[in-house]
C-alpha cells in the first residue's frame, strides 16, 4: 500500500502521519524530518538545503527526487506513507513514473484541510523534539514538564521555520504549488480531504476509517 498525505503546514500533519504509520505498519517518509536531519548533520545535501527551509521555499526537485528514489529502493517491499511528498505536479508525476518501474501506484492520496486563522494559531504554539521528532502544542497537546520532551526528556524547539513571516510564505506556496495536487489526485480518483478540525484522535478515526474501508474493498475484489 502507497499513501500520500498532505496539506497546508500546521495542519497537524506529522502528528497524524506518525500515528498511521505506526496503526498500518507503514514506512513513513516524512521529507521534512529527512531534510532537517541532513542540515543537523551538516552533510552535503543538508548544507544545500539549508537556506531553502529557513527561508520556508520548497527544495529544488532535482535534490528531493534524488533522495525519494533511493528511499524507494530501500523499501521496495513495504507499504509506504508519504508524508510531505510530493508537493507540487512535478514531483507527483515523478513519484508516479518511479513507483510504476517497481509496478506499484498510489493507493490513496488524503489531503488535511484546515481554516487559514487555525493553521497561524496551531504553528505559534508548535514545539518539536530535535531528537525524537515527536510534536508538541502549548496549547492543545503540551508536553507534561515545561519544554522537555515526555518521551526522552530532550529540550523542545521551536522550528526555525515557524516565525509569523515565514509562515505567511509557506502557506502561500502551498496555495500556489501544492493545491493542485487536489485536482489531480481527483482524477486519479484517489483523492479524500480529511476535515483536520477536532482532536487529534478524531482526526486520527477519520482517516483510519477511510483506510480500512480501501483495504476491505480491496479484500472484496480479490
Ligand atoms: P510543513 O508541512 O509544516 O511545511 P515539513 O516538515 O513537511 O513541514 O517541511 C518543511 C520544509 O522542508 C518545507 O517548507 C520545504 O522547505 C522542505 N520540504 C519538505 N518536503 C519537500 C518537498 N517534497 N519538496 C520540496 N521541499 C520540501
């Protein structure tokens, strides 16, 4: 199984995508996290990408296409989720061509949908574990002791990435050059918008429901 899942940043997208990889036994490739662990490490590819990310413009395609293939080699025999991959038609034509050399397609592409004014507030309040990737929000979803992560006790950050003018533009790109991934995956007949308003567990039962009923169908048709 190939799931894509994107949508505007603050959307609560890594959060959701952790927990339905983690459900479906999926590989998650998340291209942020993979992109923010190149920078830390200040390998090649992290000193290129580097002002691209603080500056909240999308990676050249050249280098994320690069990084997606080998990914896909390594995991050939496992079900991926897609976690910020593609985000613009080049890159989903792409994944396309690569995935159809290895006989595979996309199975479901969800898009998380959320309100301008509640994507701002949810980004200002967003902490991020550096070693864990886990996400926090100080409002919705704090960790349990001021700024540590639960899990590793680590100190959170704020993404660099997350300031109010930076946000401004990465949303604006988004509307620009992801939001026609809507239309095209609509005629793939593979689109489903996930309302991404609630808890993060009633967020979570939408887009679980939505792939157990794929996956009975699937089941069915065999
Ligand atoms: P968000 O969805 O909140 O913007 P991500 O962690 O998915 O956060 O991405 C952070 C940044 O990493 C993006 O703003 C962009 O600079 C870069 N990036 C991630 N995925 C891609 C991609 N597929 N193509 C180009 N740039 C990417």
């Amino acid at each position: 199984m190939r799931i894509i899942l994107f949508g505007p940043p603050g959307v609560g997208k890594g959060t959701q995508a952790q927990r339905l990889a983690e459900k479906f036994n999926l590989v998650r490739l998340s291209t942020g996290d993979l992109l923010r662990e190149e920078i830390s490490l200040s390998s090649p590819v992290g000193r290129k990408v580097e002002q691209f990310l603080r500056k909240g413009h999308l990676v050249p395609d050249d280098i994320m296409l690069d990084i997606i293939e080998n990914i896909l080699l390594e995991n050939k025999e496992r079900d991926i989720l897609f976690d910020g991959f593609p985000r613009n038609l080049n890159q989903a034509h792409s994944l396309e061509r690569s995935l159809a050399q290895m006989q595979q397609e996309i199975d479901i592409a969800f898009e998380m949908h959320l309100d301008e004014d509640e994507i701002v507030k949810r980004l200002v309040n967003r902490r991020y574990c550096p070693r864990c990737e886990r996400i926090y929000n100080l409002s919705t979803n704090p960790p349990k002791n001021d700024c540590v992560c639960d899990q590793d006790g680590a100190k959170l950050v704020t993404r660099d990435d997350d300031t109010a003018e930076v946000i401004k533009k990465r949303l604006k790109i988004y509307e620009d050059e992801t939001r026609p991934l809507v239309s095209y995956y609509k005629s793939l007949n593979i689109y489903k918008q996930i309302d991404a308003r609630g808890n993060q567990d009633e967020i979570s039962d939408r887009i679980s429901e939505i792939v157990n009923a794929y996956l009975n169908s699937k089941c069915t048709s065999n």
